[in-house]
C-alpha cells in the first residue's frame, strides 16, 4: 500500500479537535480528541484581567493572536495596543502588549497539544480501551497496525482555529519528531 494516497489531517478547534486519516479523499480513520487547554482566547482574556485590570472581549484576544501571536519566537518582535474597561474606575483604557508577553500563553496551549499528541498516538492508536480518544470512523475499536504504521511517515496537516497560530508546525515537528505543515506551506 503506497501511502503517498494516504493522508492526515489535525484540525484544532477551541473545545474538540480530530485526527483523521485519508486514503484516496475517503475516511479511512478518525478519531475526536479533547485537546486540554485548547481555549488560550479566553486565558489571555483572564490575564488581562488579573494582571493589568483590563477587561477585554473574547474576540479581541483571538484578533491579538492573530496579529501577535506566535509559538517561537518572531524574527522582529512587535507590540499591539489592547482596548478595554478598566475593572478599577470602570472607564475605557488601552494598554501595550508585546508579542513577547503572549508567547507564554500560546507556548501553554501547544505545549498541551504535543502532550495530547503524544497520548493519541502511543496509546490511542495502538490501544482504544483507554478511552481517551473516541474514534468517530470507522466504529469505536483501535486503529489497525497497518494503519499505524503507514502514518508514522506521513506529515500531517494542520487545520482550524488554531492551525493559523505562526510557528506551531515548526513547533510540533520538533517536539514530536514528525512532519506538520499547514496547507499554504505545502503550496509554496
């Protein structure tokens, strides 16, 4: 079986992400996985709140990410300026952040995918009844073998909300040992 037909997709969502393996644009295998502390919009939210007494939207925070955000360091640094209530006097303030400051909470998040990463494929694959990961195709039973062992050389594809986060697929290869890409890069 040549697995160049074969191909693998994580798609990282705020609450449930999947695994899925495709042979030939079909389903072969699929597995939903609680990835812990995936939601990091709402912990920098908190942080906001906690350390610089800033309340900020949800939405604001997924805006940061996308503008600041990074797993590894960014080659120029940069800051952003955050809009909010201030929780003390309750009037509008702004503050300057730096992508330096949310690196920490991104770096958290990733950190917990390889951990849940790690658990899907050493133990998930090999063995189901652990019960941490719940196949959704093809019936709730261990992926076969052979099916594990055609996807450990296959690179996988990052997809989702936070699939975009800069540096997650150089990030994931080398804490993993494993090929991660995002599509645009594929592309290129």
């Amino acid at each position: 079986m040549a697995s160049d037909n074969l191909r693998c997709v994580l798609t990282l969502e705020c609450k449930i992400s999947t695994f899925s393996v495709y042979r030939r644009g079909k389903i072969r295998w699929q597995a939903e996985i609680e990835f812990t502390g995936l939601e990091i919009a709402t912990k920098i939210a908190c942080y906001f709140r906690w350390k610089h007494q800033l309340l900020i939207r949800t939405q604001s925070c997924r805006h940061i990410l996308n503008v600041i955000g990074s797993v590894v360091p960014l080659s120029q640094e940069s800051t952003y300026q955050v809009r909010g209530r201030n929780i003390t006097n309750g009037l509008p303030d702004a503050l300057e952040i730096s992508s330096i400051e949310i690196r920490d909470y991104v770096r958290e998040v990733a950190s917990s995918i390889v951990g849940d990463f790690y658990h899907l494929f050493e133990r998930r694959i090999i063995s189901y009844p652990l019960g941490y990961a719940k196949p959704l195709y093809p019936k709730p039973t261990q992926a076969s073998e052979d099916l594990r062992q055609e996807i450990l050389g296959v690179p996988i594809q990052i997809m989702g909300e936070y699939g975009t986060l800069r540096g997650l697929p150089e990030y994931l290869s080398q804490e993993l040992g494993r090929g991660f890409f995002v599509e645009s890069e594929q592309n290129s």
